[in-house]
C-alpha cells in the first residue's frame, strides 16, 4: 500500500516530474502526428496506385507484345475469381511533331470496371465515358465534319491541372476549340511479332481528336494518352494485319470480392502456364514465355516503396530522438532518488524489501510514462483530426500555405488517425519510461539502510 | 576565477551531464545535417537549371540557321565565359528488337560541351583524358564503320554510300538500361560490352520543327558513347546529336535557301560575375548583340529581329516555386527537430536543479565566504552554457561528417534495412548531396548554445536565491 502512496505523492508534490511528462508528451505528440501524416499519405498513394491498376496484372515487359491474348481471358472467365480482365497495349509515341509520351490503348467499358478509371475523367457523364468524338450540336464554317471512322479516334489526355479553379476548366472545357477540334497527329512505331519494324518503316501516323480529360495522380500515368484499344492495336500493327497473330501488352484483371490477392495470383500464373504449354505448338509460342504475373503492389513497387521506405527512415529518426526522453526522466528519478534518500533510508529499516523500493520508481515511471502519453496522444490527435482547419486558420490568417494542393497529390492533409499505431506508439513511450527509471530504481533498492540514514 | 573552477569541476564530475551534452549533439548534428542536405538539394537542382541553361538565355522566337556566328559574337562580350547553342525536338528511338524509347533529342556543338565538367566525367568511353582526342566527339569509329557497312550490305544488297552512313549520337545512361533495383546503380560494364557488341544501328524518327501534321523523318543512328549525369531527366530522356545535324534534321529551309531552326543559347557569365546589375548590364549586352546581328547579318527588320526572348532561366516561377516549397519543407524539419531541442533544454534543467539540489552546502559556503549572488548564478549558467558549447561543437564535428560521408552512410543502411531509401528515381539525383552548408552553421550553433544556456537559466536563479544560513544548517 506504502507504494501506491509514495508514487502518488512523488507524482503530485514533485513538480519536477512534470518535466518528465512534458518530454514524454511532446515526444508522443510529434510522432503521431508525423507518422498519422505519413501514413495517410502512404494510404492515399496505395489506393490511387491499386484505382489505376486493377487487381492483378499479366505483363510483357516488350513493346512487341503477346499473342492469343483474347482466348487466355475467355480461359479466365472459365474460373470463378475473375470479375472481368481486359486487354491493354502500350507503346510510345511522337505527338504533333515535337513531344513524345507514352500511349495506352484500352477497351474502355472493360478497363472502367477493371480499375476506378471512371472517377478519374473530368467529365463524367456517360457520353464522356467512351472515345467516340461527339456530334457538333453547333458546327461553325470552320469546323471540318468527321467521317464516322475519324469519329471512333478519340484520345483523352491525363493531368489537368488540379489548382486550377472548376470555373477555369470549365472554360477551357467550353472553348469549342479544345472541346472538339483539336486534332493530334499521333505517330507511332509499327514493330511485327519479331520486334522488328514493319509497315512503312518510318513510324505510323494517325490523327486523333480530343474526348476527355482524366487524372490519376500518378506522375507517371498523368503523362499518356489513352486511345481506343482497336484503333492503337491497329496503328502499331498488333492488330494482325501482317498475317500474324493480333498481339496486347497487357491483361488487368479485377478479382471478385473476397478473393484473396496472392491466392488468385498464384492461381493465375498457374493458369497462365497451362495455357503456354497448350499454345506451344503454334506461331510465336516464343512470345509467350516471359510474361509475368503481379499484384497491383509488385507492379506499382516503384512507386509505392519510396513512401514506405521514408516512413520506416521517420521511425528510425524518432527513436533515436526518442531516447532523448529516456534521459530526461532517468536524470530526474536520479534526483529524486537522491534527494529522498533518508526517507527511503526509514521505509527500508521500517522493513520494506529490496523489491519494493525498486517497485516504487518503476511505477512511478510507469505513471509518468502513461500520463504522458496520455496527454501526448490526446494533443497529437487533436492535431491530425484538425489538420485542414488548422492549415486553412494558417493560410487565412498569415497566408501561409503549408499544403499547397498542386505540388501534394492530395488536396487534403491526411487527417485520419490510425488508432493502433497510437497505441503503439504510447506503449513504446510507456517502455521508454520504464526504461528511465530502471538505473534509479536499481540505485534505491541497492541503498544500504545505514549510510542512508548517517547525517552527512 | 572559482566560478570556472567549479564550472570545470561539476563539468568533470557528474557524469550525468553527458546526457545533456548527447542531447544538444544530437540536435545540433541532425539540423546541420538535414538543412545541408535540403539546401544541397536546393543547390543541385540550381546547378542543374544552370549548367543545361545557363545564367541567361537568349530565345529567338524565329528559325534561324547562323547559330555558331551568333554564339561566336556573344562570346566577345566582356564577363562572358561561354555560350552554347542548342537545338531539340522529341522522337522516338528504336533500340533493337521490340525496344522502342521515348526520347528528348538534344543538338549540341560538342566542340564546345567537351570542355564542360558533365561531359568530362559522365561519358563512359570518351572520358579518359586522350591525347589524341582532346575532347569528346560524335565521330563513328572504324569498326563502328565496319560493322555498319556489313550490316548495310547484308540488308541492302549495295555498299553504303557516305551519305548512307548512320550518325553517332550520345545516349543517356537510362535511355539504354535500368539501374540496379537495390544499389540503384547502372552497370557501367555490361553497357559498355553491350554497346561494343552492337551489330545493328538504331532509327530515330522525329518530326520538323512547328509543323501539326506530323511529317516523319527517320534516320539510323549508331551510339558512340554513353552519358551518366546522376541526373534523372537528363539520364533516362536525352540523348544528343551533333548540332549541325540536328538542325538539318528538324529544321526547314529558309528564304537564304539553308535550313533554319529554332533553338535558344545558354550563356555562362566568368565566375567573378556575380552582381544583378552587373548581370543586367551584360543581359543588356546581348540584347545589342543579337539586334545587330539580326538585322546586318541576317538582314531581318527590326520588328522581326524583337521576337526574341532574353531570359534569366533561374527567375523563372517553375523554379522558383520547387525552390520555395523545398524551403518549406526544411522549415518543417527544422520545427520538428526544433522541439527536439526543447527535450535536450529540459535535460538540461534536470541536471543542473540536481546538481543545485545536491550542492547546496558547497553553495552555503562560497556565499559565506563573499561570493554574490550574480557569482553564483554565473557558475551555473556557465556551467549550461559549457554545455551547449561542448554539446554544439561536437554536434557540429558529427554532422559535419556525417553529411560528407552521407552517400557512405546511405549504402550501410541500404546494406542493413535492404532497401534503398535515396532513388534517383524519386529524388532526380542519384547521389545524395554531401556538402556541408556552412553558411547555416552558425545559427544552428548558436541555436545549440541558447538552448542550453535557458536549460540552465531557472536552476541558475534557484541556487543565487539560496539562503546560506538555511543551506549549512544541519537538517
């Protein structure tokens, strides 16, 4: 009973203690903010990455493709994992005459149920949802009429801008001139199943005109262009032309609901080398041997990981800092440890054990340790949860833009706090604390009752 | 003179006080490092813009085609070091089998690069210094001649003429292969034999300059050598060809009946030229320079000669924005480990209050032999600011080193964690820069040395207010 006492009475009369659990506090606090922070971004990323790519992903790292690709999905339908799967073909090409970027070519019905393509148009509504260039409702003298094979041509081109005011973009949107006409000359190299070049040799030209604005918020992706699967398939050559197989580069599955991830890629790569074995006998079997079958994790490994990386590298900077507090509360048990040393003299020769006295700092560590995570993780989620008004409050009345919302991917500060990492977090700061007092714990229960008590 | 003494001696012996000391090291150790390496980062990128743009940057608006006269003239002006002229356009590489690549064609006058440090030390075959060769070249070789003609013959059928023979281009490191996934390092080796076994050229197609219907044109080209700048841009997007050539390739014939193209000239001041108005005066310079060279040289009128655009690459709103918002960035940091400090003051404080509380009596007794009480407070903020200072420079010596060594200390926790956390693919450099800032030194020292001198301020005023009477009596 003494002890509880004694700890009571230490916490509350001993204002010193209080530094301790200023320390612990602060410490608690910034961490969970930082790392609240860091891994909603890091959530925010995954899950834009996981929109853009569907569940799993059949890739062949050459432009030149793989053939057969339409019977290995009706294979995949045959199982009952697969939601839907779609074809994909990527290439680069040469715009107008002087940028080049990377072209994707997509059955889009398909590819909008495989990923969550569809959130990402700017325009939304369902005759936005396709590559058909629109009818003119209010063709001028200018306006040159499309053949209804031109009509099929349509491309949409990712990034816009996203501090862009809506008003802005509705404007832009308006200006018939970027709504319906702006034709692009897209040049692309044709390449055969070999890998060498084939058509006119000299790179394939078509004239694409502008549907439809889309942003993933992938640096990468928001730099393409995505055009109609048929039409680039065609374009490049993979459609068959040539009298050789029609070739993809890509298949995105989505799985059904509850199918687990790595099961289903497992089971697909299983799938997938059947279906090599069976086609080895016929034309460019070759083609189909180095394929490789991801998650949407490994696909995206590139871009996901640095994130995680910077996370793991914060954790590593805050223990180090961490141990800072570890100090702070050993050299104040030391002092208080010393400073009651006569009172600890008595407690002892009234018969109190070895044990107990230790028992008495290391639960008095214990309290600081709580109490200060306490506090620490109460302000650190105050903080989080409130991140975007207190941003907001900031910028309004300093005008200070600790967010801007084009250079961050997101427009908002995470504000979500991720609760059994705050548990974490205030356990380890609990530990931390036990770890202070340990030395000042020691150094009472080592205490010999007659030097305590001599007057010096 | 006790005052220091003791200083000196609680200094000595309380060894709890090197928590305090490990505290401001610590503090002091990761602001150095963190803001060295975020201005370096903010440096690198400066050196970048300025090294591919130079400090101003002259931009006819109109196709031109006497670059080299217009770049010779601008030389002759007093505080210019160097101009270049460049010329681009985007195409498309065709590698080999089924490997085609995206690419930035840049034109260049070699003759004039070779000299600049880039092409001195990223090219990995011309780089070894040549007395024959004193600077680098697009020049094909003889066995690259060889192997083409064979390669011509066997697909053609005839002898290439000279106009048949391809052009030697540079390519950046990752326009030809991908770094290590862990190291994130290029295996120099295997690209040099790769490229030493090549038997087939490679095509370019690209289109003229400012024309919409993309109007191809396709050339065979044959790599000479390999550029690493450590940069991601340049290194997985460019690749470069002789500026003559280039111009011809993009380029349209003019009204003098030669092929003009547009292209812009980055012009390097002397590095003694450092003033905006000395700046402004030779920006001015140009100016005249070009006027008069557009309208004697080329005959142009005058109002044709004005579409030019005369710039200062670095006060453009891009760079400026990505500067600023590294900046703020840093400050962010700098917050955070700001509180830092705060826990190594409250050490501090613990410390010292023991340390009071544990000598009251040598307290009692320097007061009672004279001593004031500013004298006694004086020996414990000495003894603080001690400390900080103690604290501060070896906070200092660590992240000094350890900001020069940080490429070192990157690799052992790559070698350790087993990832790497510093990718040029995230970070657009491939080294981490490692110079020490030490123009921020001095406030983050002094930040150190305040911090502990306030740690030890309270303790300070409790010991001078100590009643010597009350500090000797027995309890």
């Amino acid at each position: 009973m003494f002890k509880l006492l004694l700890i009571w009475r230490y916490f509350v009369r001993k204002r010193v203690a209080l530094i301790a659990v200023l320390a612990v506090t602060l410490l608690v606090m910034m961490v969970l903010v930082v790392l609240s922070v860091m891994s909603g971004l890091i959530e925010n990323t995954r899950s834009r990455n996981h929109n853009w790519t569907g569940d799993i992903v059949l890739t062949r790292h050459s432009l030149v493709g793989f053939p057969y690709y339409d019977e290995f999905i009706d294979r995949l339908y045959q199982s009952d994992i697969i939601a839907q799967a779609t074809p994909i073909i990527k290439t680069y090409g040469l715009l107008e005459s002087d940028w080049t970027t990377p072209l994707i070519g997509v059955r889009l019905d398909e590819f909008m149920h495989v990923t969550g393509f569809a959130e990402c148009l700017y325009k939304t509504t369902d005759e936005n949802k396709t590559f058909t260039v629109p009818d003119i409702t209010d063709p001028g003298p200018d306006t040159p009429s499309l053949t209804p094979e031109q009509r099929k041509r349509g491309f949409m081109r990712g990034g816009f801008l996203r501090s862009s005011s809506s008003d802005l973009m509705d404007s832009i949107w308006q200006s018939s001139q970027l709504r319906y006409y702006l034709p692009l000359p897209i040049t692309v190299f044709a390449i055969n199943s070999r890998g060498l070049l084939t058509g006119s040799q000299a790179g394939e030209n078509q004239t694409f005109w502008f549907v439809n604005y889309f942003r993933t918020d992938l640096l990468d992706v928001d730099d393409t262009i995505l055009v109609d699967f048929d039409e680039l398939q065609k374009l490049s050559w993979m459609d068959g032309q040539d009298g050789q197989p029609p070739r993809a580069s890509q298949i995105r599955i989505k799985l059904k609901d509850n199918i687990d991830l790595e099961t289903a890629q497992t089971q697909i790569a299983q799938f997938w080398r059947e279906f090599a074995q069976q086609k080895e006998k016929q034309d460019h079997a070759e083609l189909l041997t180095d394929l490789t079958v991801q998650t949407w994790k490994e696909y995206r490994r590139d871009y996901i990981g640095p994130m995680e990386n910077e996370k793991t590298l914060m954790i590593i900077i805050f223990s180090m800092i961490g141990s800072v507090a570890v100090f702070v509360i050993f050299a104040i048990f030391y002092m208080i440890v010393t400073e009651k040393i006569k009172d600890l003299g008595i407690i002892k020769s009234l018969g109190a054990s070895k044990w107990a006295l230790a028992q008495v700092f290391l639960g008095y560590g214990a309290l600081v340790g709580m109490v200060g995570s306490l506090l620490g993780t109460a302000l650190g989620c105050a903080i989080v949860l409130n991140a975007n008004k207190i941003e907001g409050w900031l910028n309004q009345e300093f005008g200070f833009r600790l967010w801007p919302p084009d250079i961050y991917a997101i427009d908002k500060i995470p504000d979500v706090v991720n609760f059994s990492e705050a548990a974490i977090i205030a356990l380890v700061a609990v530990l931390a604390s036990l770890a202070g007092a340990l030395l000042p714990a020691r150094r009472a229960a080592k205490l010999v009752v007659v030097d305590a008590l001599r007057i010096e | 003179m006790h005052k220091l003494f003791l200083s000196l001696r609680y200094l000595r012996k309380k060894r709890i006080v090197f928590f305090g000391i490990a505290a401001v090291t610590l503090c002091v150790a990761l602001l150095i490092v963190i803001t060295s390496i975020f201005n370096g980062f903010v440096r690198s990128l400066h050196d970048y813009w300025l090294q591919s743009q130079g400090q101003i940057q002259l931009t006819p608006r109109i196709a031109m085609h006497p670059y080299e006269d217009l770049v010779e003239q601008i030389e002759n002006i007093d505080g210019i070091a160097a101009a270049r002229a460049t010329t681009g356009t985007g195409g498309l590489l065709y590698l080999g089998p089924g490997d085609v690549r995206a690419v930035a064609i840049v034109g260049l006058d070699l003759n004039r690069n070779a000299r600049d440090e880039i092409f001195h030390k990223g090219l990995l075959l011309q780089s070894v210094p040549n007395p024959q060769k004193p600077v680098a070249d697009f020049s094909l070789s003889p066995e690259i001649r060889d192997k083409f003609t064979a390669w011509y013959e066997k697909k053609f059928r005839r002898s290439p003429t000279a106009a048949d023979m391809p052009v030697g281009i540079i390519v950046g490191i990752g326009v030809l292969a991908q770094p290590d996934k862990l190291t994130d390092k290029y295996d120099r080796h295997a690209i040099i034999e790769q490229l030493q076994q090549r038997k087939e050229p490679m095509y370019i197609i690209s289109g003229k300059q400012g024309e919409m219907t993309a109007q191809k044109i396709r050339r065979l080209c044959w790599p000479v050598d390999v550029l690493e700048t450590g940069t991601l841009h340049a290194d997985t997007n460019l690749i470069y060809l002789p500026f003559d050539y280039t111009r011809d390739l993009v380029g349209n014939v003019g009204s003098t009946g030669e092929k003009e193209c547009l292209g812009q000239i980055g012009i390097y001041l002397k590095p003694n030229i450092k003033k905006n108005i000395e700046i402004a005066r030779i920006k001015q310079q140009v100016q005249q320079t070009w006027m008069r060279f557009a309208t004697t040289r080329m005959n142009w009128s005058e109002s044709k000669a004005a579409n030019v655009s005369i710039s200062d690459p670095m006060q453009t709103s891009n760079a400026m924005m990505i500067t600023q918002e590294i900046r703020k960035q840093l400050a962010i940091m700098q917050i955070l480990v700001g509180l830092v400090c705060v826990v190594a003051a409250l050490l501090i404080f613990v410390t010292l209050k023991m340390i009071v509380m544990q000598r009251t009596k040598d307290i009692g007794i320097i007061r009672a032999l004279g001593s004031s009480r500013v004298g006694i407070a004086a020996i414990f903020l000495a003894y603080g600011a001690a400390v900080g200072l103690t604290g501060s420079i070896l906070g200092l010596a660590l992240g000094a080193w350890s900001t020069r060594n940080i490429n070192v200390i990157e690799s052992l926790i790559t070698k350790l964690l087993g990832f790497k956390i510093w990718k040029s693919g995230v970070y657009f450099f491939r080294d981490i820069p490692n110079e020490v800032d030490w123009s921020a030194t001095w406030w983050i020292l002094i930040t150190g040395l305040i911090t502990a001198t306030l740690g030890a301020l309270l303790p300070a005023i409790h010991a001078a207010r100590l009643q010597p009477v009350d500090s000797l009596r027995y309890e």
